[in-house]
C-alpha cells in the first residue's frame, strides 16, 4: 500500500516539476539553431571526459580504480580529466556559472552536468562518469550518434527517466541538437534561479529532448536497450568474497559497471573490490 503511494505521490510530483519547467525548455528549443560541424570538432570527437574538480590527486579510492579502468580500456582515445585546475582551457562558462558555485548554491554533482554539455557541446566525444568501471575496450561504443546507456531495471524506474536513458555514460558527435539544448537549458536556468528545482533536473530536461526526438533520442533508446543489462550488479558484490564465475557472469554482454562512493566499503583482500 505504501509502495503505491509513493509511486503515485512521485509521479504528480514529476508531473508538476515537468509543467513547472516546460516553458523554459520550450524557450530554451525556440532559441537556437544547429549548426554545423567544424573540422576541429570532428577531430577531437574521440575524446573521453572524466570529471573530478578536486584533481586527480584527490579521487577517493573507488574512482581512482574507474579512473585507472578507464585508461586501461580507452583504445585510441584520448582521456581529459577535467578539474578546477584545467577547466578553461576546453570551456568557458558565464561568471555567474562560478559565482553561484562557489556560493554553493550550484553543487559540484550539479555543476558537473553544465560541464558534461558544454563539453559534449562543443567537442563530442564520450562522457564517463568518475563512479563507471570499465572491464572493455570502448572503441567499441562509437560516438558518430548519440549514445547513452539504457535499460534500467524495472524496480529501478524511480524518475522521470523511466530506465530509457543515464546521463553517466553519455557522448555522441559535436553540435548534436540534444547536447546543444541541454548546454543552453542548463544556462538560462542558473542565470535566473539560485537554487535547484529538484536533484534530477537533468533527467525532466533529457525527457523533454525525448518527447521532441532531438538527435533520434526515441530510436536510438530502443536500439541501447540492452547496451549494458548488468550495469548494476557488481555494486552490491564489492565488499562480497571474490568469485571467478560470478565475474565472468556479470560481465557476459556488458562492461560497463555504474558503482557508488556513497556505499561503505570494507577493506578485505579476497572481495570482489580488492581485484578491481
């Protein structure tokens, strides 16, 4: 009985966030243009970007190893660890972007998604959050279209997202329409408000870019389904006893691991952790 409650209570909150915000995505659609593709945009397509403001030297251990899997398993891509240190020397963002962020009225974890646009925006290439491990190589994920993984778990659908889409592993070409819209959105949106509407703002914009198939969001959701199906099941085994089977199990048809530094990890040199 509770479970339904709460299902319905968040789906008219959802509801309501969404009409709230509507008018500014609308905006935000009517207000630009694609344009096209440079030669230098195309070039640094292949990039891989992973964010960490502090700088490398200060990644918690758990995103140290995604970090260290990442490099492992790049192929013939370049991978930018973007930080407070190196920021604008790829993007520039309105002082007022900054501003608020050091105010913290934008937090690092919001901050990041303005960063992830611009970034995609501007260059393409292949977003890879600082939580993703990585057991593959990634040539294989190509960024020619927007790419993204899909396919949640059904009990896993707890936003507006619905399991069609993540914003953790996330790229395509330079100047693609959704990157553009997001970019554009994100910065109307701070330039007006001084706090966020809800944490997984991102997720009501993306939706918005669904419902308008911007960049073929709609099929291309259908075609990455599958793209990575156990994308969640080496979180709940890290502090867990290794088992050799188990590994080879959960990464038949995936390599892509979406992990947490937000859960307790226990140091014990036969789990699952220790091996990463």
């Amino acid at each position: 009985m509770m479970g339904w409650i709460g299902s319905n209570f968040n789906k008219y909150r959802s509801k309501k966030i969404q009409e709230q915000l509507t008018p500014l995505f609308e905006y935000t659609l009517s207000s630009f243009r694609e344009e096209k593709k440079s030669a230098k945009n195309q070039y640094l397509n292949n990039t891989i970007w992973f964010f960490w403001w502090q700088g490398e030297d200060k990644l918690t251990p758990l995103s140290s190893k995604c970090y260290a899997s990442i490099i492992r398993n790049k192929g013939h891509r370049k991978v930018v660890l973007i930080s407070k240190k190196n920021i604008s020397e790829y993007i520039k963002l309105p002082k007022y972007i900054y501003y608020k962020l050091e105010n913290q009225q934008i937090s690092v974890t919001h901050f990041s998604d303005i960063v992830r646009f611009g970034l995609l925006e501007k260059y393409g290439g292949l977003w890879v959050d600082a939580t993703i491990y990585v057991t593959d190589n990634l040539d294989k994920f190509k960024t020619d279209k927007f790419i993204f993984c899909s396919g949640y778990p059904v009990d896993r659908h707890f936003n507006v997202a619905l399991g069609r889409w993540t914003s953790f592993f996330i790229g395509g070409p330079p100047k693609s329409k959704i990157f553009k819209f997001m970019k554009e959105f994100y910065l109307v949106y701070w330039k007006n408000n001084n706090q966020i509407i809800d944490y997984f703002m991102l997720d009501y914009a993306l939706n918005f870019g669904f419902d308008h198939n911007l960049s073929e969001f709609q099929s291309l959701s259908q075609k990455y389904e599958n793209i990575a199906p156990n994308m969640f099941k080496l979180q709940p085994l890290l502090n867990k006893t290794f088992d050799e089977k188990v590994w080879e199990k959960i990464q038949k048809d995936n390599s892509i691991f979406k992990l947490s530094n937000r859960k307790k990890i226990k140091l014990n040199k036969k789990s699952f952790y220790s091996v990463l």
